[in-house]
C-alpha cells in the first residue's frame, strides 16, 4: 500500500486519484475549491466521466480515498502529485501559478516530514519547469536537497476526456523523467506494482524531454486532425471524391495509422488549443517559429467556420435563418466546453443574423453559462431540429447517429442537413429528399457527368494485406 497525496481535483487529479485508490493504495485529494471537495465528499463527481462516478462512490465509501483543502496531510505521503492545471495566458504563454502555489504548499510539508517523499509533477508545463521553477521552490520551502532528502519526477498524462479511467489504467506508455535515478526508480515501482503483469512501456529520460514528449503528443495528433481537415477541403471541391474513403486508405499505411484521422468541423477542447499555443510561445522564446504548429492552428482556426459557408452555400443568406446545432460539447462523452468548435460556429451565425436554437447531450448546463439567452436551448435533438432551416453536426453524440433522415425531413422547414462530424450516410439523406452536405464530401456526377446522387466510392477491403 501506496500513501499518495494528489494536489488539483480537476479531470487528471480526480481520475488519478481514484484509479490509484481502487488498487489497495491510500489516497488523499487536496483542492482549494470548497465546492468541488464537497461534492467529491460526497462522492458527486463535479463533472461528466465515465465511470468517475462508480469509482468515486466505491472509493469514498471504503475509506481508500479522502479529500481535504489542508496540505499538512502530505507529510505522511509517499508520492505527492501535482495534478493542477495550467491556463494559457492571453499571448498563448502558460499560467503557473497553481504550480507554483502546489509545490509551496508541497515544500512546506516536506519541512516536516521524516521520510522521503517523491514529488511527480502530472500538470502539462513546458520543458524546464520542474528542474527550473517547481524544484527550486521546493527546496526553499522545505529547506531540504532534492535528489537526498526527496525526489522529483516529471510524468506527464494522456488521458482522453470521456476515456480517462480507461487511460489512467490502460496507458499506451509510461514517461518518466528526472536527474534522479533513485527517483525514477521509486516511481517506476510503484507503476510497476500498479499495472501488475500489464505494465506498458516504461520510458526513462530527462525532465525536459518528458516535459516536451507531452507538448509534442498534443501537437502531433492535432497537426494531424489539421491535416485530414486540410484535404477533407479539397475532397469537398473534387467530384466523386470522399473523405471518409481517403482517410481509410491512407490510414491502412501502417506509418501513418488509422486514428485521427476524422476530418470535421475541427478541434478543441481544454488540451490542444492550449497546449499548441504554449507550445509555439514556447518554442519562440528559443527563437524558433514552428511554422508547422501555427499553421495546424491557423487551420483549425478556419475549420470551425467552414460549416457556416456550407450553411451559406445551401441557403444563401442566414438572417433570420433557424439553424438547430446539434452538439456543444467538444466531442462526445464529455460535458466540457472549453475552446468547443460549436463556441466559434454559434458566435459566427449569430454574427450573421442566424437564430441559433441548439441541443447536447451533456452539455446544455456549461453552454447556458457561455450562450446565456443569445440562442434558444431544446429539450431534446428532436425539438431541436422542429421547424429549422438548417441542422448542423457539431459533435458526434450517439444520440444524434440514429435520427433517421425521414425525421429530418418531417420535422425541419427546409431540409438541409450539414454533416460536420460525418456521422450520416449521405445516400440515405440525400434519397429522403434532404439537402445534404458534409465535410469532406464532394460533389457527385454521373458517368456523363451530370451531378448525381448516389454514395461515393467507399470501400473497406476485409483484411488489410501488409505490403509485400
Ligand atoms: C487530448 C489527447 O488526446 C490526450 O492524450 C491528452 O492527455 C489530453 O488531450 C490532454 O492533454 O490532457 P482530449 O482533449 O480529451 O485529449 O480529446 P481528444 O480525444 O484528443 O480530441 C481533441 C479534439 O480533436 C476534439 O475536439 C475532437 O473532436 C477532435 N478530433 C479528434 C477530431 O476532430 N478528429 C479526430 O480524428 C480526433
């Protein structure tokens, strides 16, 4: 048994926490938020997880894990966790200041303890936090050396919201980074213990390539998603083209890989946007312009509009237009709407005199906070579409998969329907008489030529044949 303090409930913390807790290990959760610890007290997750809510119940009812706004419980921790987060700032740099004020509060217990404790720093920070602004402060609080009397490792997170138990107790791979072998060697026990038989890789490097293996992670993945919406735009401007079926053959090169590669209506979310942008501050400091993530932003920036053109394309102009939104959180199985494509896309119609009427299945309390009375918020997808003039797809609910194409027609005034997250089969809208259109989907002719309706060329052969 592992006695572990975790500093910052928020979606890493809390799920860390009780994954951790669920294994036999001790946990103590430390927040400054008094609402949040109460709810977690009361075994109320403070917001939507998969199975956060059942590990929660299991763990608070058995004693594993406690909560607590008082940091002096950390003396009696073996690992201290910093899982608080770090928002941008307004010129794309990084905010630390609940880093800095976890390892104060850290540093101060440290002073009391009589036995070694390791600090694992989880938050996303750029390279050299930990040796440059997180271990100085935590040998000045606790006047003690780091590497003798406690030790310090970076372990950066991959948790997906709406997958982060599975992540916290599946992951791919296991960063470690530290100057301090007896540290990395303490940590990586401890993973050791916790996977059991299915331990994942364990990479052991420095704190700044740890640092940056987590910047370049988040940047990659959404360099990708860029890049598959780059050619969805040129898909939707060839004949017969799809990219559904570009994106499948591609991804069966095994370098390049099948996953993330969903053209839509673009990226967001409380990771990607925030950490490309820290990432490029970051990366100017050292006098280098990325210009490869600027662009993935750039990209991104104009992605989150294109379903508004396509809304213009097919209506002409939106005053006065009803246009149903169906999906506000930034993707599904999450109640989270920090930096959404629907934020973008709703402020932009409403820019054009659209009246904006919207629906989502986990999200409608965070978006009442945002839209406030500017949009008009339904009961259900189907009171959604009743009566407009346009539905758009912004996140891709399995709430939204099985509205069937009769149901658009019946219900809307005039049936244009905008796949943003290609969730629809395009032959089903278009035979039902719909105006459909979607991201990444080209026109169609016939054999002469002439516009047609009929479904593109997409095709899965059964068993991808590796190449001779
Ligand atoms: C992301 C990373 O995937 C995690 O590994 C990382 O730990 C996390 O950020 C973080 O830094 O904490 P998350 O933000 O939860 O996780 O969401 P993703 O599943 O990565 O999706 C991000 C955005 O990309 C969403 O808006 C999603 O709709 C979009 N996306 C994703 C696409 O448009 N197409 C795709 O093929 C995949």
């Amino acid at each position: 048994m592992t006695r572990i303090s975790v500093f910052g409930l928020g979606p890493v913390g809390l799920v860390t926490a009780v994954c951790f807790a669920r294994k036999g290990n001790h946990v103590i959760g430390i927040d400054l938020d008094l609402d949040r610890l109460e709810k977690v007290r009361r075994a109320e997750p403070p917001f939507f997880e998969p199975k956060l809510k059942e590990y929660l119940a299991e763990t608070i009812t058995n004693g594993a894990f406690s909560v607590l706004d008082d940091a002096s419980a950390n003396v009696r921790s073996d690992l201290a966790y910093m899982t608080v987060g770090t928002p941008g700032t307004e010129d794309g740099g990084m905010d630390l200041t609940y880093v800095k004020n976890a390892a104060r509060v850290i540093g101060q217990s440290l002073r009391q303890a009589t036995r070694y404790q390791l600090v694992v720093v989880k938050s996303t920070v750029t390279p050299g936090t930990a040796r440059t602004v997180v271990k100085p402060i935590l040998e000045g609080e606790s006047r003690k050396t780091a590497g003798k009397d406690f030790g310090v490792c970076s372990n950066p997170e991959f948790l997906r919201e709406g997958n982060a138990v599975h992540d916290a107790e599946f992951p791919d791979r296991i960063i470690i980074g530290s100057e301090d072998p007896e540290a990395a060697m303490r940590l990586e026990s401890f993973y050791k213990e916790f996977h059991g038989q299915s331990i994942p890789p364990v990479v052991r490097t420095t704190h700044e390539n740890a640092e940056l293996i987590k910047y370049a992670n988040n940047a990659f993945l959404a360099t990708k998603v860029s890049f598959i919406n780059t050619v969805a735009n040129i898909a939707e401007r060839t004949p017969n083209a799809d990219i559904k079926a570009v994106a499948a053959g591609i991804g069966l090169d095994e370098r390049i890989g099948s996953r993330f590669l969903n053209a839509g209506v673009g990226w967001g979310g409380s990771c990607f946007p925030k950490d490309l942008k820290a990432l490029v501050a970051f990366s100017k400091t050292l006098g280098y312009n990325p210009g490869l993530i600027d662009a993935a932003i750039r990209t991104n920036d104009q992605q989150k509009l294109r379903a508004i053109e396509l809304a213009r394309d097919a209506l002409g102009s939106l005053r006065g237009k009803r246009i149903a939104i169906l999906g506000l959180a930034f993707k599904p199985d999450t109640d989270d709407m920090r930096e959404a494509v629907s934020i973008s896309l709703v402020q932009g119609l409403l820019a054009e005199g659209a009246n904006v009427t919207a629906y989502d299945p986990a999200a409608m309390q965070n978006a009442r906070r945002i839209f406030r009375n500017t949009i008009t918020y339904a009961e259900d997808p189907y009171d959604c579409i009743n009566q407009a003039d346009c539905s758009i797809i912004v996140t891709e609910w399995d709430d939204f998969k099985t509205i069937s194409p009769n149901e658009f027609a019946k219900r809307m005034r005039s049936p244009v329907v905008i796949d943003g997250r290609r969730i629809y089969d395009p032959d089903r809208f278009i035979e039902a008489g719909i105006q459909f259109s979607a991201i990444g989907l080209g026109p169609r002719t016939s054999q002469r030529g002439q516009q047609r309706t009929a479904k593109p060329f997409v095709h899965q052969s059964s068993t991808p044949g590796k190449k001779p």
